[in-house]
C-alpha cells in the first residue's frame, strides 16, 4: 500500500513538472497565439503551455533583453516562435508587433492579454501617477491590443473561425483587497470590458473570456527584499499561501497552472464558450 501511494505521488509530481499537457498533445497545432507580458511570469508560462501544444509564439515584453533570454529557453526543445518588444499602452507600438507577427506568421488566432502588473497603497497614500500607472498598463493597454487585432480578426474571409481574446484579469478584480484599490479597479474592470466585447464581437464569431489568477509564484509574489519594487512582505505571502487549500510545501500556484486554462479557452475546445471568468486559485475563493 506506501508503495503504491509513493508512486502516485511520484506520477503526480512529474506531471506537475510538465505542466499537465501531456493528457492532451498539440491542441494549438499550426495556431498563431501573441502573448502580452510573455517575457515573465504567467505571460512565460503561458508561452511555454501554448508552444508546447504546437502553437507559433509572439513572445512579448518591454525588455528586448529578457524576451530574447525567455526564447532561449522556451524554444529549447524546439518550436517556433518570434520576439515582439512593445509597451501595450503605445498604440504605435502595439500595430507594429501586430504587423511584424502577420509578416512572420501570416496571420494571427489567438491573443493574450497578459501583461499587467500591480503598485500597492492605502487609499489615503494611493498618488494620482500610481493610480494612473495601473490603469493604464492593466485595462487601457489590454483594451489598445485587443482593439489593433479587430482589423485581422474581422477580415471577410475569417468570419468562420474562431478567433480567441483571453483577457487577465485577478481574483482580486473580483475580491478586492488591502491596499489594492487601482489594481482592483483594473482588474474588475477587465472582466466588464471583456463581457462587452463578448456581446459586441460574438457575430464576427470571436471568442471573448477571462482567466482571474489567484496567488501564483511570480515576481509579484515573491518575498520582498529592501529596495525591491516589486513583490510582497513574507508574513504576507505566508498569510496568502495558508489560505489556499491545494498549497503544499509552502508554494502558491505555478505559471502553467494558468497556462493550462489559457491553452483550454484558445483552443477549439472553447469554441462554444464567451464572456466567462474562469478563477485559477487552488480554491482559495470558492
């Protein structure tokens, strides 16, 4: 009997490290998917589950240097794909990267509207520039790309398919949380805009959905050293991870856990599927 519990813990263990995908194989085959804030985090997790399935990548970030190190390592085993540094709240540079994917590509299918990130305050402490920082990055630049693919996504001869927006969003869009009020605001804001799209694009047969990511292991959740701008103090992230009922060994979610979920609303298994929030927290808000 420990035998056979040990080597399911062991199967579970190594499916975990290949994210899970191998129950399914290359759902996204021959598929075009541009990835916001791919360089990083959920973004990089996202790129890693989507080339793995037989997608072609649009890795993506502020930072020419770490997309180029975050190809290095997701294409290591092979597969295609292209680097596209741009600020997603420049519309110039927006329709650049959306132009040098269809010259690369040819077309595109699937768009991810990943990048965001969060600043913490207290209300009475949130300045006017933090507040509209958020803002800008988390809803005004998912609304820049997904409105610089309609051209591609509504073309004549494309009203068949179906083409897939999966925009990020946060269980704290959803929640709220301390010290949160812009990120909050953004990310709940997020899962409106999205719902209009759905209704607004349903006819051009454009799949509109939201993945709302709880506590997972980024450089957002990391434990905050002095002088780190990002990430959060480790009585906090200890707090938040205790919460989460699938947490084991101390650790909160992992990238592809989220990419798993993107890989099922890009894919045709989500044909049927618009205008839903699907929460990806280890059931810490059920």
């Amino acid at each position: 009997m420990a035998s056979s519990v040990q080597n399911r813990k062991s199967a579970l263990n190594a499916e975990e490290s290949q994210g899970g995908t191998k129950l399914m194989q290359r759902l996204l085959l021959g598929r075009v998917a541009l990835i916001t804030g791919s360089s990083r985090g959920i973004g990089k997790g996202c790129a890693q589950v989507f080339l793995d399935q037989g997608a072609k990548i649009v890795i993506n970030g502020r930072d020419e240097g770490v997309c180029r190190e975050t190809y290095q390592v997701i294409t290591k085993n092979g597969g295609d794909a292209i680097i596209c540094p741009a600020d997603i709240t420049n519309k110039e540079e927006v329709n650049k990267m959306i132009s040098d994917t269809i010259d690369a590509f040819g077309h595109i299918d699937i768009v991810v509207n990943n990048a965001g990130t969060s600043r913490d305050a207290l209300i009475h402490k949130m300045s006017d520039s933090l507040f509209r920082f958020i803002m800008d990055l988390n809803l005004k630049g998912t609304h820049i790309v997904t409105q610089a693919i309609l051209p591609e996504f509504t073309k004549e001869n494309r009203r068949d398919e179906f083409k897939k927006i999966i925009n990020f969003s946060s269980v704290t869009g959803i929640s709220g949380n301390l010290g949160q009020t812009n990120y909050a605001m953004a990310k709940s804001g997020i899962i409106a805009y999205s719902k209009a799209c759905a209704r607004e694009l349903c006819l051009e047969r454009i799949n509109v959905n939201v993945v709302a990511p709880g506590f997972i292991e980024t450089r957002m959740t990391a434990a905050k050293k002095p002088g780190d701008t990002l990430g959060m103090p480790q009585a906090v992230r200890n707090l938040a991870i205790s919460s989460i009922p699938f947490s084991r060994g101390g650790r909160g979610g992992l990238p592809h856990h989220v990419g798993n979920v993107a890989l099922f609303l890009a894919s045709n298994l989500s044909d049927w599927v618009t205008g839903q929030t699907f929460t990806v927290d280890g059931g810490s808000y059920i």
